[in-house]
C-alpha cells in the first residue's frame, strides 16, 4: 500500500468515526434549520462530503463538534440563499392555498405539531439558531459565539430577543425548553 493510499485510509476511518459520533447532531441541527427532513438527511451528507473533502483544513483549534456544527449551518445557510430552495418554498406556499385543509384536517394538523417547536421554528433565522444551539443542543454562549463567528454579546442579545418572541408569540406565559429550564 502506497503513502497517499494509508492516508485515504486514514482519512476514511476518521470519517467513519465521526459520522459515527456526531451524525444525529448533524442531522439535527440541519432540520431546525430547514424544517424539513429528507432535506436536512440530503444536507448532512452533503456536509460529511464537504469535511472528507476539507479534513487537512481542520486544525483542531476547536472540538470537532464544533467544526462540524459550523459547517452544518454555513451548508443550512447556501441552501436556503439557493434559488431550487426559494422555487420550493414559492410552489409549496402556492399549493397550499390553491387546495388548503379543511378545518378538520388544519386542527388536527396543528395538535400533532409540538407548539413550542413549532414556534421556535418560525422565528427568523438569526434568532432560531442561537435558540436552537442553546437551549436544544446545550451550548454555551461562548461555543455558539465560536461556531457562528460572532461576539459573545451578540450570541446573548439575540438569545435574549428570540425568547421574546417566543413569550410573545406564547402569549405572555413562561417558555419551558425541551429540558424543562424556563427560556
């Protein structure tokens, strides 16, 4: 076996060892970004992709986790800047009101959907992934910072005015996390 064949090796078994520890994560963290799950399964092996392709760039400055959660929403995020994604949501938006539900089909919808999810997934981007990595992946302020490139007050501001809208969208009652710590 050559050099550059031990390395290809090398780098398939770390591969295989992260996608093993750290898929679920992955996969996660794109469905709360694109609210869709065959999408977000399509996104995470995009982004196991794009790691093999990048691996030599990893310096271990920070968790592999956290690399890995970076190149998630940077991978979430060119999909939904995409014009295939911008098509799809216009058709989907269009469908709906050319057929809609019935009042029956649209309750029983909305008592099988998860209210606090829900409402956490209609809140604007920049505010949904901080809540997201907080409060359902149980990152700290300063992880989040890190991952997101961006300062530590920022992370905490937008936290901050994400749970406000949730209060507000919930009318005005306390927001419990799927941990059961009121947000």
């Amino acid at each position: 076996m050559t050099h550059l064949q031990e390395l290809e090796s090398e780098k398939k078994a770390v591969l295989s060892d992260w996608i093993h520890e750290h898929s679920q994560m992955v996969l996660r963290t794109a469905f709360y970004f694109v609210k869709d799950q065959m999408v977000a399964e399509d996104i995470a092996q995009e982004v196991f992709l794009r790691v093999y392709k990048k691996m030599e760039e990893y310096r271990g400055e920070s968790s592999v986790a956290t690399w890995l959660y970076r190149v998630t929403v940077n991978t979430c995020k060119d999909y939904l800047r995409s014009w295939n994604y911008r098509k799809l949501v216009f058709s989907q938006t269009f469908l709906e009101w050319k057929t809609g539900e019935s009042p029956e089909q649209e309750v029983i919808r909305k008592l099988n959907e998860n209210e606090l999810v829900r409402k956490v997934m209609a809140l604007p981007v920049k505010y949904r992934e901080v809540i997201v990595l907080h409060y359902f992946e149980q990152l700290k302020s300063r992880e989040i910072a890190e991952l997101l490139r961006l300062k530590e007050s920022t992370v905490r501001v937008r936290i901050k005015r994400g749970i406000d809208k949730l209060k507000e969208e919930l009318s005005g009652g306390e927001v419990h996390g799927t941990n059961g710590q009121i947000l």
